[in-house]
C-alpha cells in the first residue's frame, strides 16, 4: 500500500471564507465551526455529503483531490484497476464504454471493473437474507451510502443497529478485484461521491484512493485525451465482465430493483417472503431527515427494508459528477444502460463473491446538554432576552435563535453571527456617536430627505429646523432642502459621476458653515459635518478633544460592525475623524 499524505475529504480554503454562513445553512448537521468569522469542517461531525461544497458562493470549500495520489500508485509499478460507478454513463458525454475504458487504460490503468458487480453481489446476499426473515417483524436500512450510513451512526443512533451488516458496493468490489487481481492489487474507485474519500480512507487496505468524474474529467482534459484521439482495442471491456442489475443503485429505488431481481433466485420460499416484505426509498439528506424523523422501528408490521440515498434522486446527482449534464438525462441514460444489463450474475460469476460483512466504524456523536438557564443566558448576548426578539431568520445559519445559542455554548459559533443583533449593535453606535458628536452632523439619501441628525445640526440650523426636531428628533423624511442652503453640495457627492467629498465655507444669514460633505453609499446616501466657525476657537477645541475622546472610547466596536455590515458604522467614525481633520488642517494653516 503507498503511503499518501491524505487531508480530510473536504476542506475550507480560510482566504476564500467571507462571513456568509451559507455552508452552514446548507449542512444537514451542522458540522462547521465558525472561528474569527471563517467556518471550519468539523470533520469527526461531517458526513461528506459535499453540500457545503456545491453551495459555498466564494467556492472556499473544496474536496480533496487524489489524482496526484492516483498518479503515484501507477508510477509505483502495482497493478492498479479503476472500479467505475456505473453512474459514467450518465456524466461523461461523448464517451462510449468502450473508450472511456480505453482512456483509463491510456491514463495508466491496468484494467477497468465496474463498481456495480459489487453491488449485484451484494443484492444476491441482501435477497437471501431477507429471503430468510420469518415471520417476526425487523427492519434492514441499507448500507450503500457512505454519507447516510455515517449520519444514522452519528446521529441515529438508535436506528444504527438496524443499518445492514453488509459493505458498501464499492468495499465488496473491492475485495472481489484483489481476490481476482490479488491482494498487491491497488484499487481506485471513480464516481460522483464525496463520501467514498472517506469511505477509501477508513478502509486503505482494501481502497487505495477515491476520484469524483469531476477529477477525472479534468485530467484526462490536462492529457488531451479525447473520445476521438482513442482506439477501442477488443480488450476494452469491463473486467471480469459487466454487472447486471446492480447498475440501478444509483437511482432512487435502484438498490430494491437490483436485490428483488436476486430474490426469487435465493433460498426455497424467497418469493413468498418478498411478498410480505415493504420496502420504502428516499432520496435527498433532507428526505432522509424528515422520513425518520419520529420513527420506531418496533411500531413495524411487517418486515421493512429501507434505501437510503444522500443526494436527491440518487447518485448520478452527486456532487462529484462533472455538471455538464442536466439532471433529467443522466437519470434517463442510467436506466437504459441498467435496464439493459443481465438480470443477475451468472451462477458462475456470484461464487466468486467475496465476504460482503463490514460495520463502517463510526459512533455516535455526544451532544452537551444544556440547562434553560445557560441557553437563555446564551440568547442574552446576542440580544435575544424576549421571545419577540427570537426572530429565527437564520441569518447566522441555524433554524433557531434556540439553535444558535447551543452552538455558541459549544463554541461553534460566535456572537457576531447574529445580523440583526449587529444590526441593533451598528444602529445604537451609530446613534450613540451622532448624539456625543459635539458638530452638526446629518444623513441624507439621495432625494435629500433626512435618514437622521444629532441635535446639534437642528440647533445651527435654527428656527423652525430646531422646534421640530424637539417633536421629532433625528428629523427622520424632512426635505433637507428647505432646511439649508447646503443641500446642493450632498447632491454632488451622491451623484456616480460626483466628487467623493466635498469641504468648504458656506454663508447661511450670519453665520458661516464649514462643512465636509462625503459619499456613504455612492448613488444612494452621503453624510455631512457642519460647524459656525463664527464660534469661539475654545469651542473648535474642545470639539476636536471631545470626537479623540468619542472615537478612542468606541474604536473596537466601529470596527467589528464595519467589518460585519458594510460602511455604515465606518463612516460614523469618519464623521467623527473629520471634525478633527477639519480643525487640525485650519489650526496649520493659522500657523
């Protein structure tokens, strides 16, 4: 066996990860920890079910890629045979069976077996031990998907005894190629999963390394290896010979079709005992969750066997497949190139089975629980005291604000996560430093209607100006130009094509304006500073000392709401840092 430097399965590229919790929302589970803003793979919790991975928009998280490890083993001299999901046939267009095995083989593969003899020998067990099921009720969930078996062991556990006892398809294949080939023989499968690296890592002596069609496609492109620049020698030919029905598998209800083509083939009175069998398939992590949801298996009636597949309507959707196909062909191709196949295995072919018994080693989570009196005290930092402020948005990921809380408790998550706390947080800084900001200070959008001032803006403006904002303080809609002359300079900057910040003197009756006027949101909103520089210098001085003063006291928490929701907190404190910058230039120029 080569040694490989293997990373988890899936993974986060840190500088890709911009604080939008997709991934997050999208597990099933929940197995991502957030830290400083980036979310982790938690990888004890992970399933590999690769939803993170198709639905993180910034694409930062990845699979691990093995074709390098691939390249070695063939380098390495040991026989090495692909074991191909029949799922290729519905992802790889262009290409016919006999040249994709040839181009494997032109990659450097010793021969090309099809995956889905594992599971046609598995479907001949699975038949004779249903075959076998008496009259006493039980109930058999299928053990083919890495990703579902591991989600029951990690999160059913109750339902873990009831997984089938039998390995995945890939794991009987591929202890039937070292019987075949012999034990140095390296085994590599190719299909759509995810869930196979893992499934190849905690096996490695049986699965030498695991490649998505996506993987694939992509080197035999780096290869220039084409449908057309390959000769389909007579040898090209799946090895020992193709499957038969076990290619069905994946699709939904594919793996019930297999076996039940095996079971009036099993044991005397298999026939009989598939009619008292139900069976019962679903398709989808989410599916799955929501058909187990409640379930207890001792309220059956009758004998139960249950598929279970991962990504909805089966593998050939797996997020491993190289996307160039819609979703409705490659279902149709796989069952026509599976309807095609042989029933069963011949006699010949199922005696050289090989021990299809394995329990994938994964255990049950165990989950802390909490007392209502830390979760509620965990909703508390996240200004969550009332259940009217429980919004469950899922802004931050989870379903609940309840949610949110464990996992803040278990140091999954963090704080910041919650947007309209931030939002509570930005607006209440913002406030805070408009109110404390010793100058005028207002926001306007780009009709001129006022988003907010500080009382200070009111008193300079005067008269009526300052009477409503006693009624109506922030002056929330008053049309700023019949409020001031400056109106027109907050037009400037908001127009696209305008300067991003404009500064001069302005006369309004007695008394003469310095104002800065700036772009917030270019197009949509500008803030302004305005000061009577007729006023005493005690007073320009104490305004520079109070804004140092207000913008040491709230630099951290500027920063972690300009981080977390765009400029609107930053540009609170740049209002602030022009009253110095404005002053501080006037007193050199004094100078």
């Amino acid at each position: 066996m080569t040694a490989f430097n293997r990373k988890a399965p899936i993974h986060t590229v840190l500088e890709e990860c911009h604080d939008c919790y997709k991934c997050i929302r999208k597990c099933p589970v929940k197995a991502i920890k957030v830290v400083k803003g980036q979310a982790h793979i938690m990888y004890d919790r992970c399933i590999c079910c690769g939803r993170c991975v198709i639905n993180c928009p910034t694409h930062a998280k990845r699979y691990r890629c093995d074709v390098e490890n691939v390249k070695l083993l063939i380098a390495g001299g040991r026989k090495v045979v692909a074991s191909l999901a029949p799922s290729f046939v519905s992802d790889l267009p262009g290409w016919s069976v006999e040249t994709i095995i040839a181009a494997l083989k032109k990659l450097g593969f010793s021969a090309v077996s099809e995956t889905a003899l594992g599971a046609d020998f598995l479907s001949a067990q699975i038949a004779r031990d249903l075959a076998q099921g008496g009259d006493k009720p039980r109930l058999m969930i299928s053990s083919a998907c890495p990703a579902i078996v591991g989600y029951i062991k990690l999160y059913k556990p109750a339902l873990a005894p009831f997984v089938s006892p039998h390995a995945s398809p890939l794991l009987t294949h591929a202890r039937f190629l070292h019987s075949h080939y012999g034990k140095e023989t390296a085994v590599v499968f190719i299909g759509p999963c995810f869930a196979k690296k893992r499934e190849a890592d905690l096996y490695e002596n049986d699965i030498d390394a695991a490649l998505t069609f996506s993987e694939l496609d992509e080197w035999l492109q780096k290869e220039n290896i084409t449908p057309e620049s390959v000769s389909a020698a007579p040898d090209c030919v799946f090895e020992p010979r193709r499957s038969a029905k076990g290619a069905f598998f994946p699709i939904e209800n594919g793996e019930v079709t297999a076996f039940s083509a095996y079971m009036s083939k099993a044991v005397s009175g298999a026939a009989a005992a598939g009619e008292n069998l139900d069976t019962v398939s679903a398709s989808g992590i989410q599916a799955v969750q929501e058909l187990l949801a409640g379930f207890a298996p001792e309220s059956l009636e009758r004998p139960l066997f249950i598929e279970l597949l991962s990504c909805s309507g089966g593998c050939v959707n797996g997020p491993g497949m190289s996307g160039t196909v819609p979703g409705i062909i490659r279902n149709t191709r796989l069952k026509n190139y599976a309807g095609a196949a042989d029933d069963t295995l011949d006699a010949s072919t199922l005696s050289l089975s090989p021990p299809v018994e394995a329990d994938y080693p994964l255990c049950a989570m165990t989950n802390t629980v909490y007392s209502e009196q830390e979760i509620t005290e965990a909703l508390q930092l996240v200004g969550k005291s009332n259940i009217a402020d429980r919004h469950n948005c899922a802004s931050c990921g989870y379903e609940t604000c309840r949610d949110l809380a464990v996992a803040l408790l278990n140091g999954w998550a963090e704080k910041s996560m919650c947007a309209s706390n931030m939002r509570k947080l930005a607006t209440k800084t913002t406030n805070g430093l408009m109110k404390a900001t010793p100058s005028g200070a207002v926001i306007v959008n780009k009709a001129l209607q006022v988003i907010d001032c500080n009382e200070p803006f009111a008193r300079l403006m005067g008269g009526d100006t300052e009477t409503l904002f006693a009624t109506s303080p922030g002056l929330e809609g008053a049309d700023l130009t019949k409020i001031t002359s400056i109106a027109p300079y907050f037009t400037s900057v908001i127009e696209p094509g305008g300067p991003d910040q404009i500064q001069c003197d302005v006369r309004e009756g007695k008394k003469i304006f310095h104002i800065k006027v700036f772009a917030i949101d270019k197009g949509e909103t500008a803030a302004g500073i305005v000061d009577d520089i007729t006023e005493p210098r005690v007073r320009i001085d104490k305004t520079v000392e109070r804004a140092r003063e207000i913008i040491k006291k709230n630099a951290t928490v500027t920063q972690q709401i300009a981080f977390l929701l765009g400029e609107n907190a930053a540009e609170s404190e740049a209002i602030l840092n022009s009253i110095i910058e404005s002053y501080t230039v006037e007193e050199e120029q004094d100078v």
